[in-house]
C-alpha cells in the first residue's frame, strides 16, 4: 500500500455542494459532511486505482520487476516521479540516477521503467528495499465526471445510512467506477 506523503490540499467535492446534493439545509451536519466527503474519495480512489486530486506518494516493492517490465505504482494517473531509491547493506536510502529510470510514457499506465535492468542493484533487504516517490492525481477539472459522481453517492450513502436507513445501492456506485478500474486477479 503507498504511503501518502503529502494529502491532497482539498477535496473534489465541497461541503456546499455536498449538502445540496444531499438537500441538507441545516449546517448542524458540516463537520460530518466533510469527513463523509473525504471518506468517499478514498473509497473511490482505492477501489479504481486513480488518484482524484494531486498527493505525494511513496510506495515500496520487494524486488525488481522481471526484465523489460516497469514498476507498477498503485495509484495513478502519475505526473511526475521525484525519485527511486534502494536500500543498500547497511540500511541507508541510495537514491537511482535520474538516467536509470524513466515514467511510462503512456498517461494511462502507472509504471515506471528501467533503461537498464541487468544493471540495477540488489535491494540490502528482502521486503521493502525499494522505494519510488511520486505525484499521483491531478486537477479538480480533470476529475472524471463519472467519479465525482460516485463520490456523490458514497456521500449520500454514507449520509443515509448514518442511522441504518437505506442510500443509493453500491451497484450504482460500481458502475460507475468501473471504467477506472484495473482488472484484478
């Protein structure tokens, strides 16, 4: 799982826009509403693997990958990586030269690659060895539609059922998500 290092600096749907989504006219309910909000696009961000708003992120791997394949980060879509690391024997952090590695050039893939493979250094640990920083996410205009609308009905589900009525059903919510989603076996 990668470890966020710097939040997104807001949300894709404001607390305003929420509450008439919600047709709540009362601001008895904002600090709720606003955890909801947040709530709902880590839901949607973990169950379609996309980023909504621009993060640092740190996500670490076990090994390299095999032979003219990339790294595959998590969370995407990726607009920049900061750096790669491997910890070296002696436990400290040494970072890759910029020329070791490059970011897929496919917008749609969150993947970085390696110019050369055969020449990458073995990780000093088994598990957790070796780290990739990076920007995931991107502008609130650049949120697909379809996803701010599921972060909508995670909202008004989550809103709902605070007392154990009913909300939207979470098929509604999956068919929306679905475009988004990487298949998982």
């Amino acid at each position: 799982m990668p470890e966020i290092l710097t939040p997104p600096s807001g949300e894709p749907l404001s607390v305003s826009d929420a509450k008439l989504f919600l047709r709540v006219e009362h601001s008895a309910d904002y600090a709720l509403i606003a955890s909801l909000i947040a709530t709902a696009r880590a839901t949607i961000e973990a169950r379609s693997g996309r980023a909504m708003l621009t993060r640092r992120v740190k996500q670490r791997f076990d090994a390299w990958p095999p032979s003219g394949k990339g790294l595959q980060l998590a969370l995407g879509p990726v607009s920049s990586v900061h750096n790669v690391t491997v910890i070296n024997t002696s436990g400290d952090e040494a970072a890759l030269a910029n020329t070791a590695w490059a970011l897929d050039p496919d917008p749609d893939e969150a993947r970085v690659l390696f110019l050369s493979p055969s020449q990458l250094p073995t990780p000093g640990r088994a598990q957790s060895g070796i780290a990739v920083e990076f920007n995931a996410g991107g502008a609130l205009e650049a949120i697909p539609p379809a996803l701010l609308q599921a972060v909508r009905l995670v909202v008004a589900h989550l809103y709902a059922r605070r007392d154990g009525s009913e909300g939207p059903e979470a098929s509604d919510i999956a068919r929306l998500i679905a475009p988004w989603q990487e298949p998982r076996l």
